[in-house]
C-alpha cells in the first residue's frame, strides 16, 4: 500500500527516469515530499517553468529519451505551456507532471486553479486528468507509452493534491505491459510501398533525398547515410533534420529551404524523383506549394499517416518507422543496384555535373567586414567550429544566429544538434543547454544565441551556477532582434519598428554576478584565443559575448511571397 | 461536399472536447455534431456533418484518427447509407392555420406532439434535405422555436462500425 506521491515517483523509478526537472508549489507538496525521501531520482530545481520543459526537451533531443517536467497548478502549468508547445512542433518525446487543486476544488475559481488538459490540449499528443491514486500507476504507463512511440510527443499528466495525499493509501502495482485499442501505431512499412519507391529511385534520371528531424527522431540515420551512399545520390536535410546524414560529406548539398543552400534549393526545384524521409514538407521549406517540385515523383516515408499528403500531395506513401523502413529499403536496393545500366550511370553522372555547377555559386561565401576587425556573425559560428573540433552538441536560440549555426556549423552525427524549428521559440537554448549538460556531464556543450534570445530565460544562468554546467555560451551579439531587422530591412524600406535593444546589460558583469565567467570579443583577431580559452575552463560556465556586424543579413533567402524553391535572396539586393 | 463522419471513441470524460478543438485548431468546419454512449458502455459515437473536399476530408478523418481515444471511424458519405435527424418544431397554431399546419405535418409525416390552444409541437425524422423541406413549407406559418438533434447515420447492408 502505498500513497498517490509515492506511487507516481516509484512508476518514474520503473520508467527510468534520471531526471526531473520542476518547480515545487502547493498543489505538488505531497510529490515533492515523496521525491525528498528517495535518492533515485534527481530533481532539478528550475528559475522558471518554461526553462523545466525546454532542459527537459534538450535532455529527450540529445538522449533519445524522454523528457520529464513536474510543476505545480495555475501558473505553474502556464509557464510550462510554450515549452510543450515546443516539443509537440518538433515530436519529443516529453511527459509532463502538472499538479492540480484539490478534487472538489476543481470548478471553483480556487487558489492557483486553471483547467490545465483544456489550456494544453492543442499543444499535447494526449493528457490524462487522473481521477483517483488507483489510477495514478496506469495513467503513468500510458503516458510514457504515448509520447515515446508512433511519432513522439508531449503527454501531460494533471493530478489533483488529494491524490497524492500521504494519509491515503492504495495497492500499487507498475503494469509490466500495455496494449491500448484506439492507439497502435505502424510497426513496420509496407513491402508492396518499398519494392515500389525502390524502382522508382533505381529509375531516376535527377534523384534527391530530403531528410527531417524525422530520421534523428525515429533512429534512422545511419541506415539513411547506407542507404544514401549505395544509390550516390544528393542529399539535403532540413533544419531540424541536421546531423541525419554526415554534414561535411561531398553528397551532402546543405540545408533547404527559407535559409537553404543555393545547390540544396535548386537540386530540389529540378530533381524528378525526391524522397521524403522523416520530412513533413513546412512552408518553410516548400515555398510556394503549387511550385514545389514540379518535376518530381515523390515518394514520403513517415511514422504519422497524417503527414502523408498534408501538404504536398504524393506518389508513393509509406507509413512506418524510418528505421525499419530504410533496413528494408536498404536491402531492396543492395539486390537491385548493380542492375543499373549505362544509361542510368551516365545520367546520374550529368545531375551530379549540373550539382556542382549550382555548388560554384558558393552561397555561403562569408565577405570579411572591410575594417577587418569588425566580427561578421558568420565567423563567430565558424569559429565555434573550429575551436571545438565540430564534436559539440549545439543548441540555439531563434532567429539569425540559429540560421548561421545551421549553416555554418556542419553537424557529422544525429542529436548534436538542438534547436526550436517548428514552434521558433525564443529562450529555448540556454536551458536546452542544460538538459543536454545533464545528459552528458563531460561533452562541450555550446548554446549558441543572441542577445535578444538569452534575455528570455537568462535567469537559468542562476541554475547553471547551483548545478555546476559548464555550458559554453557564445552571445552573437548584433545590438537588434536580427531577423525582425532582416525582414524591415527586406520588406518594410528598413523602417525598423522596435527592433533595437537598447539599454543592453553588460554581459560580462551579468554571467560574473551569477558567479560564472565573461568574456567579451570585439574583434575578428581575438575570437579564436577568446574561444579556446573559454573552452579550456572545462568545469566553468563562459559566456562569451561576441559583438558582431549588426547589419549582416542571413543568405541564401527564399523569395517570397510566390516565389518556387529556385527564387532565391543571393545578397543584398542579388537574387536569382 | 457534405460529409458525414461516425466515429467511435473512448467514452471518458474530455474526449468530446478533443474531437471539437481538432476542428477548431485545424479550421475544419462542423455542421452538426451529436454523441451519445452505445451499447458497449466503454465505447459513444459521436456523429458529425462538415463541408470539405476530398483532400480536406482525407486530412480530417486522419488527423481524427490521431486523437488517442478514437478507436474507429468511418466517413458514411463515402458508400451507401442512411441518415436521420431529428426536428421538434413549435408554430403557432391559431383559427385557419391550425388546419393547414396540421395537413403539412401529415404531407411530412410529422407528428404532433404537443397541443396548445395556440400552438402545436411537431416532431419529424428524416434526412437533413427533409428536415429543410418541411421548415420551408412551414414559412407561411409563424415558427416559433426550432429544435434539431443533428445528424445521426449507419451504413446499408452488413458495413458496420464497431470494435
């Protein structure tokens, strides 16, 4: 016999749980006393719950594993909500503890009351309100069955302070199994659907594969670089697919997209047989619809069937697992390869020739400030390269600096790379950072941000301090809300309404009042010492405040609206 | 096109709501909309009329299927069906019109219900297109309050919908 708090810390226990990271408060008092009186588990203590959902999130991006928040009712829940919104955009997998008023409260307009499952329900893949301590263990289950299976998402759990009352005890007992009627996700892909897309890859004359976050996700990445090498076709990944195929490979053209590689978008425009794995074809990386692809047979592989001709409608779908269906794929075409005739080689040879022709255009090509000191965002990133070897696990912030990190920070292998692509939300990156630093104590943890992004949460720099992260953050520091300005500049004739940050703080004197390191950078010469000296404090928090270029631009950029994926923002004022 | 879409779902509290804000959040439309528990008491069936197109259509019934609680659906619209909605009327029914109104409910094979000096309550099932028939013939009449269930509908022949 146990009680409602116990119960649910010992179905945590069962689950596997390391961490939780919260904020106590009254409704969740008999959890957080559950979670004193066991040494399991550890809790970290948070300055704000958006921060608990967003380490969370970084901690399931970089582990794979999902993500665990507990916080109190009313405005504990709330500040939780763009966090869950987050993780739901970019499927992680993420449970969330919500505390809740008394049962008979429930209704009443009652202190720190809100209707949690309403408020979160567009943002969740399920919620359970639980009912009774009897139910607690099972809701637990389900929960953590939900959000770690099909395709990945949050699941809250809202349960009433009586219900974990320490005088009221139940008989617990952890279900070992779960089946659930109205919930079975695809366990494997159609064979019919893969012999098909396989010939229509054999077959193609301008093949490209386009690979989502999807592929990191569901695990697929090393059977998608196989796969990827034996065809010898393009590949392109997406923001949030980056590290599913080894980023300094030759066939690897870039990102795609709003912010892609000039030979990334117009591989895509012409190709005439493209694969979608793990993708869901967002408007940030279609452009217009109608002009999407014009010449291309699509085949789509994804875990959720409601991805499959959402939004660009598909020739060959095929539901299931990415890791499963590329082992099968895998094998389809190890038995067929060698069938290729001339023909095929030579056309494949041509689309490869065409390739490197839009490659010369070198649209990331970085033109050093004319005063060669004044520090252009794009060499901060590059030099967070260098500095660390490419081997970093990278989060960011959103906005510019996000786009030049996903641009200028190649990534070699899945989950090193971590940020908000579907929600783009500010604030992420520091305690994404963290979640990551707590996942993997001895790895170089980079948040790359802005200055306006790290002013979002900054406050978990106090966490950083109690937990002892030595998370490297690197402020690329351009004085404005970057792509805000980008857009005035672009669309509005450079009137920029209210994206200036005045009345910065001094970084420096900031991270130093938390009790961390600051440095600051302010010219081109002194960024590589300034960064390996940072990373030499291998056991402090640095933050390196770097002052850049503020009006850089991010290039190649799609134009819009109407434009297909070829119309393209070369530079200033330069377009296809 | 119109469609009507009969699911199955968990019969647990908040399910209902889910159902209603998929279509909110995903600017989907419903027309009508009626639930009621079954003969299984673990499983209701929720009925819904909506106006979309075949790509519309496909994307709704996928993303309801989505919705953990729902077991099973089916769109009727896509096979041979039959469909009912209940319609309770209340006119007024004073000196000549009490005659006319009570042949245009036997024309409709409406029944009356309710009986006032003043007023009658009709009751009538049939088809949504019915339903609108009955209401325009009653436009000379002074309607007074009109109340329908929504659409309820199961397929012909042996198509079922059940777990």
């Amino acid at each position: 016999m146990l009680s409602g708090g116990d119960i649910l810390i010992r179905c945590l226990q069962e689950e596997g749980v390391d961490y939780v990271f919260g904020y106590p408060g009254g409704a969740v008092l008999h959890i957080y006393d559950a979670l004193f009186r066991q040494n399991r588990i550890r809790h970290i203590l948070v300055r704000h719950e958006q921060a608990a959902t967003h380490m969370a999130d970084g901690y399931a991006r970089s582990t794979g594993r999902p993500g665990v928040v507990l916080v109190t009712s009313g405005p504990g829940a709330t500040n939780a909500i763009t966090g869950i919104a987050t993780a739901y955009m970019d499927s992680i997998p993420m449970v969330v503890i919500s505390g809740q008023v008394q049962s008979h409260l429930i209704g009443t307009d009652s202190f720190q009351e809100t209707d949690m499952i309403g408020i979160c329900r567009p943002i969740v893949k399920h919620s359970f309100a639980v009912r009774s301590a009897a139910d607690l263990a099972l809701a637990v289950k389900k929960a953590f069955y939900i959000a770690t299976s099909g395709r990945p998402g949050p699941v809250v759990i809202d349960i009433p302070k009586d219900i974990t009352n320490p005088t009221d005890l139940v008989e617990y007992e952890y279900p070992q199994q779960i089946s659930l009627r109205s919930y079975n996700p695809a366990a494997k892909g159609h064979t019919g659907q893969i012999k098909k897309a396989v010939t229509l890859l054999m077959e193609a004359e301008r093949p490209m594969i386009y690979a989502g976050g999807g592929v990191i996700q569901g695990n697929g990445a090393s059977e998608l670089t196989s796969l990827t090498r034996l065809l010898g076709y393009p590949i392109v990944n997406t923001l949030m697919g980056l590290g599913a195929y080894p980023g300094t490979d030759k066939q690897f053209l870039g990102m795609l997209g709003m912010h892609g590689t000039y030979e990334a978008n117009m591989a895509m425009h012409h190709c005439d047989v493209l694969i979608a794995v793990g993708a869901r074809f967002d408007d940030r990386v279609t452009n217009t619809v109608a002009k999407f692809c014009p010449y291309a047979k699509i085949i789509h592989i994804d875990i959720d069937p409601a991805s499959i001709s959402k939004n660009v409608m598909v020739d060959v779908p095929i539901v299931g697992p990415v890791e499963s269906v590329l082992t099968e794929m895998l094998e389809v075409s190890q038995a067929k390869i060698g069938k290729r005739t001339k023909t095929q080689a030579s056309r494949l040879a041509e689309w490869w020739a065409q390739i490197e022709g839009w490659r010369k255009q070198d649209s990331l090509r970085v033109t050093p400030s004319a005063d060669g000191i004044t520090i252009k965002p794009q060499e901060a990133v590059q030099a967070v390269f260098r500095a660390s070897k490419g081997a970093a696990y990278v989060t960011t912030d959103v906005g510019q600096h996000q786009m030049f990190a996903a641009l200028y920070y190649p990534f070699d292998e899945p989950r090193k790379w971590i940020n908000s692509g579907g929600l783009g939300t500010m604030g992420f990156g520091l305690p994404a950072a963290m979640g990551v630093q707590m996942a993997f104590p001895d790895a170089l943890v980079c948040c790359i941000t802005g200055e306006g992004s790290i002013q979002m949460n900054i406050q978990e720099l106090s966490t950083c301090a109690q937990y002892g992260l030595p998370i490297k953050i690197i402020n690329i520091n351009n004085r404005s809300l970057g792509m805000v300005k980008q857009w005035q500049d672009m669309q509005y004739e450079g009137r920029h309404s209210d994206s200036y940050m005045e009345s910065l703080p001094d970084f420096v004197k900031l991270a130093e009042a938390y009790g961390h390191v600051g440095i600051k950078v302010e010219r081109l010469a002194d960024l590589d010492a300034a960064l390996e000296q940072a990373f030499a404090l291998q056991d402090r928090l640095v933050f390196v405040d770097v002052i850049v270029d503020r009006d850089e631009h991010v290039y190649p950029m799609h134009v819009a609206p109407n434009g297909s994926m070829r119309d393209m923002w070369l530079k200033k004022g330069v377009r296809t | 096109m119109r469609r009507i879409i009969s699911v199955l779902m968990e019969n647990e509290a908040g399910a209902l709501s889910r159902v209603v804000g998929l279509f909110a959040q995903r600017n989907y439309n419903i027309e009508t909309l009626t639930v009621a528990p079954t003969e299984d008491e673990t499983l209701s069936r929720l009925t819904l009329t909506t106006s979309a197109s075949d790509a519309e259509v496909e994307q709704i019934t996928k993303q309801l299927n989505k919705l953990i609680e729902v077991v099973k659906l089916v769109d009727l619209t896509d096979g041979d069906h039959i469909e009912r909605e209940l319609m309770l009327i209340k006119v007024k029914a004073t000196g000549a019109q009490r005659a006319e109104v009570k042949r245009t409910s036997d024309i409709f094979r409406g029944q009356i219900v309710d009986v006032t000096h003043n007023s009658y309550t009709i009751q009538l099932a049939g088809t949504s297109d019915k339903l609108n028939a009955f209401l325009r013939a009653m436009s000379e009449s002074v309607v007074l309050e009109v109340v329908r269930s929504g659409v309820s509908g199961v397929s012909r022949g042996e198509k079922i919908l059940a777990v």
